[in-house]
DNA sequence: GCGCATAGTATGGTCAGACCACACTTCGAA
DNA sequence: TTCGAAGTGTGGTCTGACCATACTATGCGC
C-alpha cells in the first residue's frame, strides 16, 4: 500500500508551471521551453510533456503553433472561458447538468452584475458607448445568425463588465458558449427566428436604456426577463 | 489556402464521443471502448486517441483505471467541478490572485444559494442533518487544520447543493479550492489561528441553525458576513 | 464438486524514435 | 540591396514496444 497511488508523469510538468506562474517566473505572452527540452528537464518522455500541454492547451491557458520564432510553440495565454465551456458543454451532453441550470446561472450572474455599482466610471461610460454600437449592428437585417449570436454575446459580456469581476465574465461566457449549440438546434434557422428576433432587439435596446439612464434594478429585472423568454422560445 | 487549416485528430474522438452522448449511444457510467479499439475505428494513432482521452479525463468527463474487467478502462462519469476548477486555478496563477472577485464571486453564489427555496425537501433535511455532523467533527481541538478546512469546504458545498444546481455548486467549489494555496499561505499556522477557528466555529453554528429553522434570508446574511470576516483575517 | 493458486488476457501509462508540415532565419546569388 | 533557396527548430502524428495492473479462466489438489 504505496502512499504513491498514481503519480501521473505529466503532473509533474503541470506543477511546475503553476509554480512558475504564482511565482512569476512565467507570465502571460511568455513562450514555454520546447517539448524536448521540457522532456529532458524533468526526465521524461515527450509524449507525457505533450499530455501536460495538451492539458493547458484545453484549459485555454497556452495557445500552441508550429514552426519557429517567437509566436510558435506553447505561448501562455488566459483565456479561462475555452476550457470551463468546453467542460460545460461535454457536461451537458453527458446529462450531468441541464438546461435549467445553466439558464439559472445565467440569470444569476448576469443580474448581479447590472446591480452592482460599476468600478470604473470611466469605463461604465465607454461600455454604454460600445454597446449602443453593437445595438445598431444587430438591427441589421442582412445579419447572419451566427454574426448577430456573436454581437449579442458581446453584448452581454460587456455590460458585464462594469462591475469589474474577471470571474464572473469569465463563467459567464463560458455559460454562454456552452449552450450555443444548444440554442442553434432548438430554434430553427426559418421563419420562425425573425419574429424572436424582433423581440430580442427591443429587448436590448430597453436594457441599453436602462443602464444609461443609470436605473440598474430595472436593467437587472429587464436582463432576467430578457433570459428567461429567449430559453422560453427554444423547446 | 485550404478550408481545413488544422483539423486535430484527437478532434475527432471527442466529436465522436460527444456526440455520442447527446444521442443517448453513452450514458454515465458505461465504459468507453480500448483505446486500441478507437484507434481503429476513428483510422488514428492510439496516441491522438489517447488525447482525447486525457481531454475528457481533465474535464471530469471520464475517469480512467489500468487492469481489465467491468471497472476498468475509461468510464464516463460528471464531475464538472474537475475540470472547472482546475482550469479556474490555473488561470489565477497566470493573472494573480485577486481576493476580492473571489469573495465577491463566492458570497454572491453562497447566498443565492441560501435564499432559493431547496429543489428537494427530503434532500434539505439530509443536509441539515449531515451539516450538523460535520460542525460536531469540526469542534474536535485535535484537528489538524488541513482537515478542518476540508470538512469547513464540504460544510459550504452541501448548503449549497440544496439548491439544486450543479453549476453553481461546481463554481462554488472551484472558487474554494482555487485559493486554498492563498489562504494557507496568508493565515500562519500558530497561536494567530486558533482565534479565527473559534469564531469560524461559531459562525458555522449561526448559519446552520438559520438553516435548520428555515430562516433562509437570516442564513445568507450570516453567510455573507463569515466570507467577508474570512477573508478579511487573511493578510 | 469445491477452493484456491496460477497462468492468461486486456487495460491504460509510459517510453523511444521516427517522419511530417510549418514558420521563421540565414545566407548566397543576382 | 533584394530576393529566393536552404537550414533549423517547432508542434503534430504515427509506430511499436514494454510495464503494472486487475480481472478471467484454468487446472491442480483435495
């Protein structure tokens, strides 16, 4: 009965670059040492080097490329929604969340954010530029589903924003990610999309009201109810 | 300039095996087949198979075991909290800690989940009681502080569960277990801890006996005030 | 027929070594 | 000086091998 169950040889490395992180030996833009140089540093093989980039690859914390220079190989990024939407997803495929859950969450963060009282005046201002632009957009009628999917998530996220919480964005728009696919099979791409549409513009444009005439209950109330009859209309 | 930039091959496993999952072909607990087996079918090497593996592994999609027979080999299960907080922690490592999304982030989810009526009554009685257990094992002066910090963690995670929604409960724990590195760090383990468990003590009473008489509101108020002293001890 | 040690078999975990496509770097020819 | 060709290092993939493990089947002794 070794006290050593199961030591992955890839944690190993994966260890080693969390130490790296915290202690800021490694920051964001850097490039990891090659996989064979990482192989020979902790003495083992490439292949177990690759499960532990493979590993960050999928959390969205390396973005990897072929070829040479300074933009190829492992270089560290922080895109933390790739990885906890990727999970999300294959979760609610394996049925262990649903739907229900999601929308909640969703609600749940969302809501909290209009609420609170920004962080950044400066920036509350900016974002309520941004998305009266990103309103406009959507207005256009020539707009692809997946474009105006992409301008609405962009919506959300930014007002969002105001309330300065990288953790909240980042599970919010992995909430999002993770059910898109969802959304696109449950609301047919005909007729029946330009009438939910309509109403998802006036929608935001009412919230976009609300924030900039600084009412935040009634953007939260709006917001929640902006959710809460788009999941309605999918089924 | 081809339409298929880089199609990876562990790609296709996963988008076989989620696909899989939403068609009902997999469930929760039934057995991935060999490797060797994939491999074939999917016309790859055992090596990209073995990617989409470790994926679905990192996720908390599957859990995987040598030897042969029923319990062996990759099995689908859900564990979303995994993935979600593996990634969670990584991507703090990279940006550096910030305490205060984190406690803003926690009490926001905590007491949420304190206010919503429960999904189950018999499952709110189950926690009740268990809850108690655990507030009994945490009275025990010989603890060591290691494990007073998980028995307080599955204290919050199983209020929390009444709920009834995974995601929230798996954002939950991913906060915790994200920072538990910090909080080690930040309180010593000497003559200055012994203070903060006594009143840590009592707040857990406090909330459970909220709970207990249904005084949901009055919990998630206490709630937030233990987070927010918590945390206001660490420095 | 029963009990139990043994050999067999299939699993994931790891390794070594090879080849490829790619992107940048270097250097020589025009 | 310019520009194209060769060089070099990167991750991506494949092959084939060996290991420890855990179950399964065998067959021996009784």
């Amino acid at each position: 009965m070794s006290i050593n169950p199961a030591p992955r040889a890839y944690q190993v490395v994966l260890d080693s670059i969390e130490s790296d992180l915290r202690s800021g030996k490694l920051a964001l833009g850097d490039q990891l040492p090659g996989e064979r140089a990482l192989a020979e540093q902790h003495q083992i093989s490439r292949a177990s080097v690759r499960d532990a980039i493979r590993i960050l690859d999928v959390l969205g914390l390396v973005k990897t490329s072929t070829g040479s220079g300074p933009n190829s190989g492992a270089v560290i990024i922080s895109n933390p929604a790739a990885g906890i939407s990727q999970a999300l997803r294959m979760h609610l495929a394996a049925k262990g969340i649903n739907v229900r859950e999601i929308v909640e969450s969703r609600i749940l963060l969302e809501t909290w954010a209009a609420q609170m009282p920004p962080r950044n005046p400066h920036h509350a201002q900016q974002v309520i530029d941004r998305t009266a632009v990103l309103i406009m957009r959507m207005d256009d009628a020539q707009l692809s589903r997946e474009e105006f999917h992409r301008i609405d998530a962009e919506f959300h996220v930014l007002l969002a924003s105001m309330a300065g919480n990288t953790v909240v964005e980042s599970m919010m728009e992995s909430l999002r990610h993770s059910i898109s696919h969802y959304v696109a099979e449950s609301i047919p791409n005909d007729e029946s999309w330009q009438p939910v549409v309509r109403v998802l513009r006036r929608q935001h444009k009412a919230i976009h009201h609300a924030f900039a005439t600084n009412q935040r209950e009634r953007a939260a109330q709006l917001i929640e109810e902006h959710i809460t009859w788009f999941y309605s209309q999918t089924r």
